[in-house]
C-alpha cells in the first residue's frame, strides 16, 4: 500500500500537473478505501484527506481547463467523495471526515 499512498499523497499536496496523474491518485485513494489499513497508514490517509480537501476548489479549476469539472469523474458513488472535489468546492457536496459521512442532494452517505 505504500506506492497508492505515495500516490494519494501526490495529488493531497503536490502539484496538480495532468488529469491522468490526478486519475491515478484517485484510483490510489480508492484502493485505500478498500484495504485493511494498520491504524498508523490509516492515520496518514486521514491526515492526507483533510489537506485535500482544502484544495478542492483548486481542484475544481484544474479540472475546469478540460471541461466541466462537474461533469468530469461524477460517474463515482458519493460515498468516493475524493471523485467530487469540485461539488465540495461549490458546497453541493459536504463532508464530515471524523463522522465519515457524505451530504449530497438531501441525502447522507457514510464511507
């Protein structure tokens, strides 16, 4: 699991250069999503949620160079909230990292 981290960890603070990059570190952060993670790698992650989603509305203008950024990545669940960073920069998605739950069009998702 060290390489998705590595790879999540890309996208949660680094620079922002292709939408294959950011794709791959989503895939990362999905792959984290599924695994059985040791407290302390499942702490890093937390840590690495948090500070993306303070980029999410720079997120959503990096994805807004290749279409709508809205439109970009929605095939995914809400529960993957990581996918929905431009919905979070707008305020149409809101997430709650210590309950783990996801708000979107009136309903709530945990994850």
């Amino acid at each position: 699991m060290q390489i998705e981290i590595e790879d999540y960890e890309d996208v949660a603070t680094g620079e922002l250069l292709s939408l294959p990059e950011l794709q791959l570190s989503l895939l990362s952060r999905d792959a984290l999503y599924t695994a059985s993670l040791e407290p302390a790698v499942r702490q890093k992650v937390e840590k690495l949620d948090e500070q993306l989603l303070r980029r999410s509305a720079e997120v959503r203008t990096f994805l807004s160079s290749y279409g709508s950024p809205d439109v970009i990545f929605s095939e995914h669940p809400p529960q993957r909230w990581w996918w929905h960073l431009p919905r979070i920069a707008t305020g149409r998605m809101q997430v709650n990292l210590k309950e783990r739950t996801v708000n979107f069009e009136g309903k709530t998702y945990t994850y």
